[in-house]
C-alpha cells in the first residue's frame, strides 16, 4: 500500500540533529572520562599526596610540611638539621651523598600511616630514604630523636665500604644523647661485636631493642675513653670496602682487634640482678 506519509522527513531535521549533538556530546564525556581514569592510573599516589604539603628548600634538605603545621615550626625543624649536619660534618669528616627529603607531621595517626611501621616508634624516623618527623612533641625528646637519625643518614654511604651496622649505631646512639634516656638491662653478656648485629635483627619490642641500644651506646663510650674521640670518630673514614673489619681496626686504633673486642666484652657487661 503507497500514498503519501503522514509526515514530512524535514520535520524530523530538528530531532535528527538533537540526536547527533546528544551522541556528541555522550561520546565526548566518555572520552573525556577514559582520560581522566588514565590519568589517575599513571599519576604516582605520592604526586596526589603531595598536593596536601608545602616545602621549604635548602642545599642539603627539602622539608615538606603537611598542612597543620605552621611554617615557623618546620622552618625550625630545618633550622636544626641544618645545624646538626654541620656538627656531624665536623666529627666525622663526612657528608651528604644526596639532598635528603624530609616530612613533618602534626597527626600521628598520618605519621604512623606513612612509615608504615607496625610498632613504637621514635618521632623521627628515617625509612626507605625519607626522614620522617611528628612535630609536636616535646622539644628534647624530637631533637634526640632527630640527631639519631641523621647520624644514620650520614653513616650510610659507609655501609658500602663494609661498615658493620653495630657500629653504625652505636655511634648514632651515643651522638644522639638518647643514653640518658636508657637503662642498663638486667644483664649483658657479649663476647664478639657480631653479636650486637644479631642482637638488632632479634629485637622485636622496645624494650628489646632499648637494651640493644644501651649495649651499642656504651659500646662508642668504651672506643672513645679507650683510643680518644679522635679516633673512635675517625675509624669510620678507614672502611674503603677493601680492607675487613679486623684490619680497619688495627689501621685506626693501633690495636689488634682480638684484643679490643675482649677488653669491650668486659667493659658492658651487666652482671645479672639478684633476685630475692
């Protein structure tokens, strides 16, 4: 059956061109909303972290400061990092390999979320080349906290020259003046510097570990009352990755390092507590 329609297809210009403009503009917004996926995918969940801190640069540090923290405290918390790397400068006769990034916290709940450690912590820590620091604390105990850490950055080129650790710490312990803090444990029985390595990687608390660290920061004591600051500081700059341990010793101190380690087993030993 023919005739004419009931319509005219000009009529249906106005919908058809609607139509074309909605798929359009549909087609455009899925386009738009695939980039955008895109974008959040490829973008490093540090670079959208990032946006919540402000920074104050220098030659040696970059401190990013989360929102919350006023600029005066993280300009102070550079302010002695600054001061105390030129004191480590000095001692050791070391420095910085590279700028080191540093993050100030007033929550630490987003303190303890970022350093992503699962214990008690000090309120600076250095993890994964990153100084972390929780800002409001009291002032003695965070500048503490702070001078053992940067101890531990400064150390760490050393450890691959074949510096052992325990050593490391100890002398980042005793710079630190965190002894003060620390009480001797209810014994100490050491009879080779091997064992305060084992010791680190065993402490799981910190009561643990604060035994260690007393162990370690009297272990500086006994290098710097035995051989003078001079050298108990300088022994660091003896480790070339060549020589060993025992010949680095004997190089810096003079002494044999069978004789030294058995004068130091007896100068931490703790003798254990009598009980009633």
């Amino acid at each position: 059956m023919t005739g004419p329609l009931p319509f005219s297809l000009k009529a249906l210009d106005p919908v058809i061109n609607d139509s074309r403009k909605n798929v359009t503009m549909f087609s455009r917004s899925i386009l738009y909303l695939s980039a955008a996926c895109i974008l959040i995918m490829v973008t490093p969940p540090m670079a959208i972290s990032q946006a919540k801190f402000s920074t104050i640069r220098s030659v040696h540090f970059d401190v990013n400061y989360i929102q919350g923290v006023p600029e005066a405290k993280a300009q102070k918390v550079l302010n002695f990092l600054l001061s105390e790397y030129d004191t480590l400068r000095s001692r050791l006769v070391l420095e910085l390999k590279k700028k080191l990034e540093v993050r100030v916290y007033d929550s630490p709940g987003r303190f303890s979320s970022d350093i992503n450690m699962g214990r008690e912590v000090l309120p600076a820590m250095y993890v994964h080349g990153i100084l972390y620091v929780l800002e409001p604390v009291p002032p003695e105990g965070l500048e503490k906290a702070m001078r053992y850490q940067l101890s531990r950055v400064v150390l760490e080129q050393t450890a691959q020259r074949a510096c052992p650790v325990w050593l490391r710490e100890s002398f980042a312990i005793h710079h630190s003046g965190r002894m003060a803090d620390l009480s001797a444990p209810g014994s100490v029985t050491v009879a080779s510097f091997s064992d305060l390595s084992q010791d680190l990687e065993d402490a799981q608390t910190p009561v643990e570990r604060a035994d260690v660290d007393y162990v370690l920061g009297r272990t500086m004591q006994f290098f710097i009352e035995r051989h003078g600051q001079a050298k108990a500081f300088g022994v660091f700059r003896e480790f070339d990755g060549i020589l060993t341990v025992d010949k680095v010793f004997k190089k810096a101190f003079g002494e044999e390092y069978q004789d030294i380690e058995k004068a130091w087993s007896k100068y931490v030993a703790v003798k254990p507590r009598k009980t009633k």
